[in-house]
C-alpha cells in the first residue's frame, strides 16, 4: 500500500514576530554603551568599556562620570545664587570686627596711643623748650632734665619781630673812632635774646662803604632783653673807610 507523496514549500514562511527579530539581527548592533547623541567625552568612556570590561575600569568611568556631573551641579548652583559671594565677604568682614574688638587687641591699641602720645609730647617739649622755659619758670627743672640726656641748651626764646631799635645816632669822635648810640625795646610778654645789630656806613650816594657785625658781647648787653623793657648803650665803633666820605648809616637787628 502505498502512500501519496506530500509537497514541501521550498520556504516555509515564519511568523510575524519571527520576521521582525530576523530583521533586527540583520541590523548593525552599537557597541555598548555608545550613542550617537553622545558627547567626545562619553564616547571615550564607551570605547574604554567596550576594550576593558573589568570591574574597575568599569568603576573608575562611573566615578568620573558622577565627578563631571556634580561640578555642573555645583557650577549651575552657584550661577543661580549669586548672594553667596557677598555672604562669604560678610562673614570676613564680621570677622575682622570680632578681631579688633577682643579686649587682648583693644589693649595693645591703647598702649601704642599712649606711647604715640607720650612721644609727640617729647617732641614738642624738646622744640619749643626755650618757649617753654621763658613761659613758667616753674618748667625749667623740668626741661634741663630732660636736655641733659640729649645734650640740648635752654635759653632764651628768639623772636626778632618783637624786637625794635627805638632810637638810635651815630656820630664821629676823633680820628676814625664812632660813637654808636642805640635803644632797643621788646614788644614781647617773654623774655627774648639780645640780636645782635649790623651797622651799615654809606656814602652820599646811599652805597655801602662798610659793613660790621656788633654781637652782644661786643655792646656790653646782656644775653636776655626782659619782657615788655628795653636796653640803651653807647659803642665806641672804629672805623676804616679807606678815604671814603661816610655820609650816613643803617642799623638791622637780628639773630646770628
């Protein structure tokens, strides 16, 4: 008994889904990890995984990774708050006050202002010591102690404004000797230093013919010229004009 032979199609035809994965096999598959969307940097890590699977590759990627992530979180953070750069210089700032107001800082301050203060005082005294000294007798002691160590002098103050010549004559003896007459007075409430006075010959043309210098010790003044007085002389002055007619004279008080 024979059987009828049964026709076999040359293809069989597949199910749908069948189909559909055959399709997707055919297609390229992408190395793991790789997008086209991605980013040079994010192409590099897929790469490296794709040549090194190990675990710690794979670990070392994931942490730099989440590094590259939170930075641009940190940077976005700081672009969206823009008080906390003025909050860090408000808390310097509220620093530096603490500091300078600790009670430690505040102390040494004060020291220094008194020394500051003490040695401008010094300065002063020092300077104006002969002011000073003609002000209040009281201060003398005081002041020659304290010129002692600086080998400083106290002596009476200099004041040439407040010194005048009142009254004055110049007249000729014998031979080429000069009566020189003069007063001084002081307009000062201090006691002052004697000037010391220039005598200036001239001649018909009011040119000078000879100059000299008279000190104090020279007129026989004292060296202090006392407050509100006045001092009166007369100076034999010898005189050597060289034949020159002298036909007047100039006196100047000042201070050497």
């Amino acid at each position: 008994m024979g059987y009828p032979a049964l026709e076999l199609p040359t293809k069989m035809a597949l199910p749908v889904e069948d189909a559909e994965l055959e399709e997707r096999a055919e297609e390229p598959v992408p190395p793991v990890g790789f997008a086209q969307s991605a980013t040079p940097e994010s192409e590099l890590e897929a790469l490296a995984l794709v040549e090194d699977q190990s675990p710690a590759a794979v670990l070392q990627a994931s942490t730099r990774k989440r590094s590259s992530v939170r930075k641009a979180s940190d940077a976005v953070d700081e672009d969206d708050d823009p008080e906390a750069g003025q909050e860090v210089s408000f808390v310097v700032a509220a620093r530096r006050k603490a500091f300078w107001r600790r009670p430690m800082v505040r102390t040494v301050l004060g020291v220094l202002l008194l020394m500051s203060v003490a040695g401008l005082a010094l300065q002063v005294a020092v300077q104006e010591r002969d002011r000073l000294a003609a002000m209040d007798a009281r201060a003398r002691p005081w002041l020659m102690a304290l010129c002692g160590p600086l080998h400083c002098e106290i002596a009476p103050p200099r004041q040439i404004a407040d010194v005048v010549i009142d009254s004055s004559s110049f007249n000729k003896a014998r031979g080429d000797s000069y009566q020189l007459a003069l007063t001084m007075k002081s307009k000062a409430s201090i006691p002052l230093a004697m000037p010391a006075v220039e005598l200036t010959l001239t001649d018909a043309q009011d040119q000078p013919v000879l100059r000299r210098v008279l000190l104090p010790t020279d007129m026989g003044a004292p060296m202090e010229l006392s407050a509100g007085g006045e001092w009166s002389a007369s100076v034999s002055v010898i005189v050597t004009t060289g034949g020159a007619r002298v036909a007047g004279y100039r006196l100047l008080a000042f201070y050497p």
